[in-house]
C-alpha cells in the first residue's frame, strides 16, 4: 500500500522556480515506478489540490479512480464525522467544549458530508490537555500553499472568473 498525500506540492513549488518540466518528468517516472510496475503494491492513495488527470503525469498509469471532494462516495472519510469528534471529545473529557470545536473546526462539506478539519480537532484536543479551557487556534492555516490556484485565479480571464455558470 503506497499513501501519497500532496502528490502536487513538489510540482507547484518547480513551476515557480521555473522547474516545471523537469519535475514533471520526475514525478512522472515515480509514480510509474512505484504505482504501475511494483509488482507488490495491492493499491494507492494520491492526495492533492490540483485535480488529477489522466492526461498528465498519470499518462502512463492504469486503472485510476478519480474520486473530488463534490463526490459522495467516500465522502465521511475525507474528515471526521460529528460522531467521532463527539466520541474524542467525551473520551477525552471535554463535552463542553462541544460548541467552541464546532464553531471553529466543522463547516467543510465533501460529497453531501459535513466533516470536521481533523488536523485541527486533533491539535486543539491535545492543547486542552493541561487546560480545557484553551483557545481555538486556526492550526490549519499556513500548512500548504494553493499559491498555484491563485495565480490561476489571477491570469484567468473573465470566463473562468465566471460564477454565474
């Protein structure tokens, strides 16, 4: 089994360094080595902001399954559920600050689920370890770029801004 979360981060980082092309070819001779001829590997998980196309570096891979965060299939597993965050937070003894860890780390919808940032629920459960009172942090900001996106945004004309479509 091969986990492989922001397969995209290498490629973003070489498109500003003006890299792109080499680390394209880099990634591309990986994931054939590692996703397509590992006589081994029972399956993978790629991970990533930009979408994955079988028309890019995954060319030369079989079998892809394309699964977006506007997918219902395998949606309650791209976080945690309500369920599960209530079960840590009585596990861990902090019912009450059942609201505060709605208010700060639910709102993400993939798919029909609504799911909880679990990087964040996780760091704010072990910040109340000493005190349970502690305040929410935005412990997920800063932890990847999506500075490619932007600047998508930025050259995009005014059909691609379009959101009346």
């Amino acid at each position: 089994m091969i986990l492989i979360d922001e397969y995209d981060v290498p490629l973003e980082n070489a498109y500003f360094a003006g890299g792109y092309d080499q680390m394209t070819d880099l990634v591309r001779s990986l994931f054939e080595s590692a996703l397509k001829t590992n006589a081994n590997l029972a399956f993978a998980v790629v991970t990533g902001c930009l979408r994955i196309s079988k028309e890019s570096i995954f060319t030369g891979l079989n079998n892809l399954k394309i699964i977006s965060v506007t997918d219902d299939l395998y949606s309650e597993h791209f976080g945690f559920t309500q369920k599960e965050v209530e079960s840590m937070l009585d596990f861990y003894g902090l019912w009450g600050n059942k609201q505060k860890v709605r208010e700060w780390y639910d709102g993400y919808l993939f798919g029909n689920t609504e799911v909880y940032n679990p990087w964040s629920v996780i760091n704010y459960v072990q910040s109340c370890y000493r005190n349970k009172d502690a305040f929410p942090k935005p412990y997920w900001s800063n932890t990847s770029s999506n500075s490619i996106v932007r600047r998508l945004v930025e050259r995009a004309g005014e059909n691609g801004k379009n959101t009346n479509r």
